[in-house]
C-alpha cells in the first residue's frame, strides 16, 4: 500500500483529517484589497511592507514558509536576522505595482522543492544574505528603470557574489494529523562564519476583535523548551523545542503610534518581538511570558561551509520526549514521498523531467492559501469598530455582497497574487488532479457554490474586480478533471461531482448568453479575458473610442464552453439519459455560433478574413464601416480550442439527440457544412465537432508553426513575431494606436504594465493548443497532417506536433547541451552554481526568443500545467509512437 494514498483516501473519507494543517498563510497579505481601507482604493499604499510588521490584518496572515490549520485560527512560521538589517525577515519583500517597472515584483530568492498532497512531508528553500538585505537599492534602481528597462533583481545588487548567505531549508513531516515536527536546516555557504538569529514564532489571527470569540486565545510558557496554545475553537496545542531557546510573548496588535501616531488600544503590539530582538527594546513585550503571539529565539553562529539544524514539534497532546522522535518521523515521510512519487512518474525516464515535474507539483502544494473576504463586512465594517470610508460603498466589489470566502484555494501566487483567479484555478486543477484528485473536484465546485457565483451567473474573476471577465474554460476543467478521475479510478467517474458542475454551469453559460451578447447575435463581447494588454486597445472599454469590439476569441470561448457542456451532458447520459436534451441544447448553441462567426447577423460580415487566412477582431464605429483589427495574435489561434471527438455508438443510445441532429443536418446544411465533418466517421468510429474545417485549420496551423510568426524554440508566442517588424497600427477617430511584438516584457501600462501578451509564452494557451491537436488527432489519426515546421517540406500529423509542442515548452526547464536552463537566461550563477541551478523557478510567462523565465516568478499555478505536459508525453503509446515517427504524409 502506497502510505500516502492511504492518507489521501483516509482525508477524503472523513476518517483523519490530514490535510488540516498545511501551508495555508500567504506570502503578502499587505497591499491585498481585503487589508484597505483607504477612501480612494489604494490598496499598494493603505498597507506597506515597512508597516507590515506592525499590522495586525484583519482577512488572514502572512509568514515564511508558514503553515497554519485550515481555518487559519493558529498560525507557525520562521522569522530571520542576520544582525545587519534594520528589521527582521519574518515576510518576503518586493516592489508593488507602482514602484516596479514592470508592475509588481517580489525580490526574494525562495523554492518550493517538496510536497505531497496532504502535507505529510514539505520542503522549501529560502536564500537570505549574511549582509544588509539592499532595500533601498532594489527601491532606488528600480525607481530610475522604465518600460524598456530589465527589472532589477536581488540577484543583481551582487548580495550573492561572494557566497555570503545562507541557505535555509525548510521541511515538515506529521506524524499524525496534528502532530508536525519542524525543521530549519542552515548551511553558510560564506568563507567566514557568520550569526543568525532563527525564531520560529507562534500566533493566532486576530478574530477577537469581531466580538464573537468567548475567550481570548493564548500561548503561554510551560518550562524552559516547552509552549502551549490555547484557543477554545481548537483545544491545546503544545510546542517542543530542541535545547533551550529564549521564550518572548507580545500580542498580535497594532501598534497605531507606529503607524498613525496616535495612541496605542493595547499594552503588548505585534511588532515587540522585532524590537527587541533588533535594538533590545522590552516595553511592549509581556512579561508576564504569555500573549497572542511567540517566538521561540536561537541566536547561532552557522561555521563556514557548515550547517546547523534547528527543530521543534507541535502535538495536540502533551508528550514526554517527544523531540527525540522528530529525525525518525522526518525520514519516514521522506521515503513515503519518495515513493509516492516514484508511482507517479514510474513512466518519467529523464532525471531532470522528474525533477522539475516533481517541483511543479510542490509549487502548486505549496500554493494553497487559506482566503478570508466577507464582502459584506468588508463594505459595511465590523460591529464595534471604526467603519470604512463611505466612497467604499460605490467602489470596487459592492455588487457582490453575497460573497463569503472561507476557504482553502489554490492560488496563482501568493506573493504576487494572493488572491485567486477563477482561470488560473482551472488549469491548476488539471496537473493536481494527477495526484490529489479531491482536491482539484473539490476547487472546481468550490467556485460554483452559491456564495462564490453571483445570483446572476457570473463566475468571480478576483478581488481587484470580481465583475472582470475571464475566459469561460471551466467547464473544460470540469470536464478533464472527471476523465482523468475516472481513468484513476478503473473506469468508475465521479458523476455526483460532475452532475452538480453542470447545473451551475448552466447558469454560467445563460451569464454568458445574456450579458456577453448583448445583440443576441452569438457573437461575443467579453472585455480583455484576462489577457490584459493584447489588443491595440483596451478591449474592457472600446466604448471609450467610441464604438463596440466583436472579439473573435471571446466567441471561440464560447462555442468552446459550448462543446464542453456538450461534452459533460453526453457523460451525464451514462447513467441519465434525460441529459441528451441538454445535449441538444449545447450542440445547437455551438452551431449558431459557428454561423455567426462567418456571417454576423446576415450581414456578410465574417470574423474570419480571407486574405490574411486568420481569424480577427472587429471594430464598429457608429454609421462606419466595422474596422478589422488585422493583429495576428493568440486571439485568432483560439478558434482551434472549440474541438470534441465523440464516438460514435454514444448517438445509437440517444435517439433524440441523434434526430436532432440529423435535423439540422438536413434542414440546415449551411450551419453544418461550417464545421467539421459530423458525417464522415474518423477513427474508432468517431465524429468531429469543431469550429475549423481542414482548409482553415491548415491556414492557421501554417501560421502557428512558422518561425517567423508564432514559434518559437520554447513554445507558441502570444503575438505573430511578423509585427516586430511591421506593428499594427489602427486609427480610430484622431487617435493611432500601435502594437508590435514584444518577446519581453511589457512596454505599455495598460493594466498596470505587469503583464505581456504581445509576444511571450504562456502555459495556459500552449497547453489548450496542445491538447486541441490531441483531441483532431482522437479523430484523424494519421490521415491528417500539417508541414512543420513550415518551410521545412516534413508533414506531421496533430500528434506528433502536440508531442514537440509539448518538448519546446518543457525545455524552457531542461537543462540544454550546455547544461544551461533557457528558464535561467543569462545569469550564470543560477545556471551553473551548484547551489542553485537545480532549483526551478515557474515564471507567469517566457521571453518570445529565448525562453527567459518573466513576470511572477513562482507562478507554478498555470505554469505548473508542465507537469502535465510530462505526464502527457510519456503517457503515449510506445509502439504508437515508433509508428507515427516513421510515416511522413504529404497534403
């Protein structure tokens, strides 16, 4: 028996509860839209990282490598001083949106390295200079950067030059659900020896203040090497510690002098720890040693070259001895995690793929975060307390008062973006659900609940503005997440999980319907799509030029959700057949929307364009003619995402969907003949559903496997690599607006300027490329293939690209005949220190040319679809694959 398995079946069973301690607090909660309460929204500027410390937030709590029980009521955490700095690292710093060149930028060097599902076993790495930390620096050289500009990084002040730092490492290992021996492994890679002052610290989150706890928790000294935690919520917890360092208590409070000058409510304030240990201050320290927050202090001296291993345990009962055990508990979770692994990629041959596959998934472990947002109280204010701004109540968020967040949630970042984002979340699932399968079912529901989704159907976006709009691929999660449960599982699916999507789901798409077609026309409007800047202008307000944006990719999202639910109403009537009028209804929604792609509303108005053979935007000015927005970018690949290949015997048991279909067939020829051929079976018997003909999809794919438009050596780009040199211009009244291609960075502040899809590579997008070419192969097999790459006079079938689709995103990580990762660019010493060139960062995006590693640098949430991409291509059929290598087709 798999032990880790064990613990997951066991968790999902109700039996032990094991995922209830993980590394639930965020990296920043300061500068986060739930910690304002500034009149004008400022959220960077209501909460700063120099006020952190003496902050006690409201919605959650932040730490170093922390971990805190999933109702985030008792919090564990490491705090660091190397004696130089001018405040101890107890949070990770970086620049917000405003004072970053490119927007916002954390500027830590920290690495999730291990994680298995429940947590029973965590790793993580953090690097902290033995020298002053260069705030100021990274604040002064940034400030001077501007668009055009490289971000300036920590690794780029020269802290690390001469190996003066330290190592961290971090781990966890449970023996029981709450029974969590802790470790912090130091290793002084400088010449001389050097301090440090390590202080694992203990709090509970401030709830008092709401007026609804009984009793104020505590944590209190019981001897020399031994804490207690008392919340009347969760009972006692004990926490052992290994020698005997020094106990300080201070209480989890603001201190209001320190931050708006006015008198302090409470005696002991939450920054005391850091006072004390920095300048010896003791007045606002406890000293009666209890409080609501601890730390347990070892001041060390780590030799050079040298390590030394600090460690405790927390247990739910008291325990004599109990430190002894942690080294044996440690090695035990080490091995299951191991071994957990290994059957997880017993297929995965290359060393380095299973390393960075496996980093990918402690990424996305890594990245729960327990998120706290009560709208309504947000707005209103907390009974008792001082109430927000009254321009709050016409800001931001106040049409979604029914929302109560309390949960755990995969998040795309939590230093960046500790907040999720319903899109990214869906493509997370996808890689979590190969090793925690619950979890993902789980997240994908989660957003579906009633106080998540608004009465009106739409899905949350994220709590900058939760009425933006985002691509509607959650039912494709919906829909992968349960075939590969199912496939896990022998065959059995989860139908209850994927019965109470669907009705959801329902209401999404009447959203959808409603408020994204406003002329009824099925074509769709649906705003930037998260993908922020790739238009020539601001596709959330194209009323302010005056006019109206008929966007080609909001409509392929669309007629792609409507395959999806086709798709899931089909597996539906495996055990009720009453889901075919469902089907019915999803195939005909697709079919108009084919229609309406290539001929709006009757008008001989086609988003497709026959000259440049790619799909485009629209522009409409009122009495104009409709400007096409002739932009080669993602937008016009996204048609190609509206594919399913359904086999055939599932239309013989559903005889009412089939004389549905057959209807139209017959009486509507000119819908049908616009989508692939329905009539001619494929291989095993199967029917194509899609939105491009072969003619189109050629035209496309020749222009997706072009060098000099879409490919690059490390995936497909954003935007055509053809407007680097000939950008796109478009005039709209007396204003131009300009696009070329950027593989870098961002050059516009549409935004905020912290996002690019004018050129760079992304994850998300690569992934649906390669698994709509997957899913026209189910149908064609090897009787349809395309010249790749163009120009090169070899023909492929949907496959094999897929296959070295797939390689090219995966060598972003990999390491090149140099031994140099692309990930890594030119920076030598992550490329060839041994100390960091086997630590993968999982960047937002990837330069357009040379695969640099860009934006969020630990966004493993999409990102981490890599590990997908691994599992996939060592998934295919060996002799399949012999077969397919040896056999060119022509067109």
């Amino acid at each position: 028996m798999n032990i880790e398995k064990e613990r997951l079946r066991e968790d999902r069973e109700r039996l032990k509860h094991w995922k209830k301690w993980g590394p639930y607090l965020t990296e920043r909660q300061w500068g986060t839209v739930r910690e304002d309460y500034s009149p004008n929204g400022d959220a960077w500027n209501n909460v700063t990282h120099d006020e952190a410390r003496s902050k006690a937030y409201r919605w959650g709590e932040e730490g170093i490598g922390g971990v805190s029980d999933y109702r985030q009521r008792l919090c564990v955490a490491w705090a660091f001083w190397n004696g130089k700095d001018p405040f101890i690292k107890e949070r990770l710093f970086g620049l917000t949106g405003p004072q970053g060149n490119h927007g916002e930028d954390v500027k830590e060097l920290y690495y999730y390295l291990d994680s298995t599902p429940t947590h029973s076993y965590m790793k993580m790495l953090y690097k902290y200079p033995q020298n002053e930390f260069p705030y100021k620096k990274l604040y002064e050289v940034n400030a001077k950067r501007g668009k055009l500009d490289p971000e300036f990084e920590l690794m780029d002040t020269g802290i690390f030059d001469q190996d003066e730092y330290f190592d961290i490492f971090l781990e966890y290992a449970k023996e029981d659900t709450e029974d969590i021996s802790f470790f912090a492994t130091i290793h002084n890679r400088g010449a001389q020896d050097a301090p440090l002052v390590v202080m694992p610290t203990i709090w509970f989150r401030k709830t008092w203040f709401t007026g609804h706890e009984p009793f104020m928790p505590k944590i209190s000294k019981q001897s020399d090497t031994e804490l207690k935690a008392f919340n009347p919520k969760s009972g006692n917890y004990f926490f052992t510690f290994e020698g005997e360092p020094e106990f300080k208590f201070c209480d989890n409070e603001t201190n209001r002098m320190r931050l708006y000058n006015i008198p302090n409510e409470k005696k002991y304030l939450k920054d005391a720890i850091n006072d004390y240990v920095v300048k010896g201050y003791v007045q606002h320290l406890n000293p009666k040693d209890y409080g609501t927050k601890a730390a347990a202090i070892y001041r060390l001296m780590i030799p050079a070259g040298g390590s030394v291993r600090v460690k405790f345990r927390m247990t739910h009962q008291k325990q004599a001895h109990c430190i002894e055990d942690c080294e044996r508990i440690l090695q035990d979770r080490i091995k299951e995690a191991d071994a957990f692994y290994g059957e997880i990629q017993s297929r995965v041959k290359l060393e380095d793929h299973q390393l960075i596959q496996r980093q990918a998934f402690a990424g996305m472990m890594w990245g729960k975060q327990f998120y706290y947002y009560n709208v309504e109280r947000w707005l209103e204010g907390d009974p008792g307390r001082y109430s927000p701004p009254k321009e709050r109540k016409k800001g931001r968020n106040t049409s979604w008062r029914h929302m109560h967040n309390y949960d755990i949630i995969s998040m795309p970042d939590k230093w960046e973006y500790p907040w999720y984002a319903v899109w990214d979340s869906a493509f997370h699932c996808i890689p979590i659900s190969r090793i925690d399968p619950d979890f993902a079912k789980n997240q994908l529901t989660l957003f579906l609940n009633d106080w998540y989704l608004h009465p009106n159907g739409q899905i949350p976006a994220y709590e900058w503005n939760f009425s933006d709009v985002n691509p509607p691929v959650h039912a494709y999660a919906v829909s992968r997440v349960f075939h590969i449960d199912k496939k896990m599982n022998d065959g059995k699916g989860d139908f209850e999980f994927l019965e109470r999507c669907f009705h959801k789901l329902m209401i999404n798409f009447t959203w959808w319907v409603n408020q994204k077609d406003s002329d009824g026309k099925n074509i769709f409007q649906g705003g930037f799509l998260g993908l922020d800047n790739i238009s020539v202008i601001d596709r959330s307000h194209a009323d302010k030029f005056g006019g109206k944006l008929e966007q080609a990719d909001a409509t392929s999202w669309m007629a792609m959700f409507s395959l999806n639910m086709l798709r899931i109403s089909l597996d539906l009537c495996e055990f009720n057949k009453t889901y075919q009028y469902s089907s019915i209804k999803f195939l005909e929604h697709f079919l108009h929307i084919a229609g309406a792609m290539n001929n709006i509303s009757g008008e001989s108005i086609s988003l497709w364009d026959d000259e440049e053979q790619f799909f485009f935007d629209l522009f409409h000015l009122p009495g104009k003619e409709p400007k096409v927005m002739k932009l080669k970018s993602i937008v016009g690949i996204i048609p190609l995402f509206a594919v399913e290949s359904i086999r055939i015997d599932l239309f013989d048991d559903l005889p009412d969907f089939k004389k549905r279909l057959e209807f139209f067939l017959k009486e509507k020829p000119k819908l049908a003949s616009l989508v692939s051929s329905w009539i001619q079976p494929g291989q095993e018997k199967r029917r194509l559903f899609a939105l491009l003909r072969g003619h189109r999809m050629k035209s496309i794919l020749n222009k997706m496997l072009d060098t000099e438009e879409f490919l690059s050596d490390y995936g497909v780009r954003s935007m055509s690599k053809y407007h680097e040199k000939h950008p796109f211009s478009l005039r709209i009244n007396k204003d131009i607006q300009t696009v070329r291609y950027t593989p870098g960075e961002s050059d516009t502040l549409m935004f905020g300027g912290n996002s690019n899809w004018r050129g760079p590579i992304w994850f998300p997008i690569n992934h649906l490329i390669i698994e709509s070419l997957r899913k026209f192969d189910h149908y064609y097999g090897g009787e349809f293939s395309i010249e790749y790459p163009t120009g090169s006079g070899k023909y492929l079938t949907m496959d094999l690209i897929a296959r070295e689709l797939s390689l090219r995103c995966i060598k972003i990580f990999e390491r090149n005949e140099e031994g140099h990762r692309p990930v890594y660019g030119k920076h030598k010493k992550f490329q060839e220190d041994q100390h960091f060139k086997d630590y993968i960062l999982f960047y937002e995006y990837f330069h357009g040319d040379n695969g640099t590693g860009l934006g969020a640098s630990h966004q493993t949430g999409w990102t981490g679809l890599v590990a997908e991409m691994i599992h996939k291509y060592y998934k295919s059929d060996k002799k399949k694959e012999e077969e397919n290598a040896e056999t060119i087709f022509r067109l």
